[in-house]
C-alpha cells in the first residue's frame, strides 16, 4: 500500500503593488490624478487616491441611503466607468463612450458604446453605497469589465467600428 501524498493549497497573498500595476487600476489613478488641475493630490500615493472606492463593511453600513447620492459618489462611479472606456481604447484602438442615467434616487444605467455596439451595459443600483470591500475586488471588476469589452469589440468588430 502506498502513501498519497496530501497536497495543500498553496496561496501566495497578492500584494497591493500587484494590483496597483494592473492595467484598469494604472487607468483609474492616471483618470484621478488627471481630475486634479491644481496639484492638491500630487503628495498623495495611489492608494490614497484610491481609498474613496475601498469601504470596509463597516464603512459600507455607515453610508445612508436615503436621500439623493452624494455628488462625489456619482463622480467617483463616472471616473471608475471613464476608466474602464479608456483602457478599452487602449486596448483595441477603437474609440468608446460612456453614457450614464441616474435617477435622484440612485438608480440607473451605465453603458459603454463602441460604434454600435454596446460593450458594457450595468445597471446601477443603490448607488449611494458605490465601493468594493478591497484593492483586489476593485481591479478584479474593473479588469473583468475591461475584459468583456474587449472580447465583444474582438466578437463584434463591424458593429464596434460602424461609422468610423
């Protein structure tokens, strides 16, 4: 009788650094820094810039939902979506625009068109609370949104590229 070898997981924690290097989140904080005309956050890391799109869940239950989304909730959400359409463009070479509904109650749409085609189509909803629990959650759906994107530009190229 021989003895199987047990194997346990080897995870190896992902470093900040490593999300701070992937493409949607370089996008992200070149989008911040390039909202900032006066020089206010060129003192500040990137994780600091990052830190209004990191809540705890503690933080989370502390936001109230009621009442109109807070302005820069509502622009923290179009720079994150503004990213995302960028680095598209970059991807693929073929221009994209983000276009964004919202009910003063927090409820809306966001969509990114390429050509004809829509490449990114979210619903939005209780938008008072917009925020991923970590750095990793924040570039893993910034990265999965760039993805798909790309992947419906690739499917799709005719459409993507009509009237252009």
């Amino acid at each position: 009788m021989t003895e199987s070898a047990t194997l346990e997981p080897t995870t190896t924690p992902v470093s900040d650094e490593t999300y701070l290097s992937m493409p949607f989140v370089q996008q992200l904080i070149k989008q911040l820094r390039a909202q900032d005309i006066n020089g206010t956050w060129d003192n500040k890391s990137d994780l600091q810039l990052l830190k209004p799109y990191i809540h705890t869940a503690e933080e989370r239950r502390a936001l109230p939902i009621l009442g109109d989304p807070d302005p820069e909730t509502l622009w923290h959400l179009e720079i994150f979506y503004n990213a995302i359409a960028v680095a598209v463009e970059r991807e693929t070479g073929q221009m994209v625009s983000p276009m964004m509904k919202m009910s003063h109650e927090g409820f809306g749409r966001m969509v990114l068109i390429a050509g004809r085609l829509v490449v990114v189509n979210k619903q939005l909803r209780d938008v008072h609370r917009f925020g991923f629990s970590s750095l990793a959650k924040l570039s893993d759906a910034g990265t999965k949104f760039l993805d798909e994107a790309v992947s419906m530009i690739r499917s799709y190229p005719a459409v993507a590229q009509y009237g252009a």
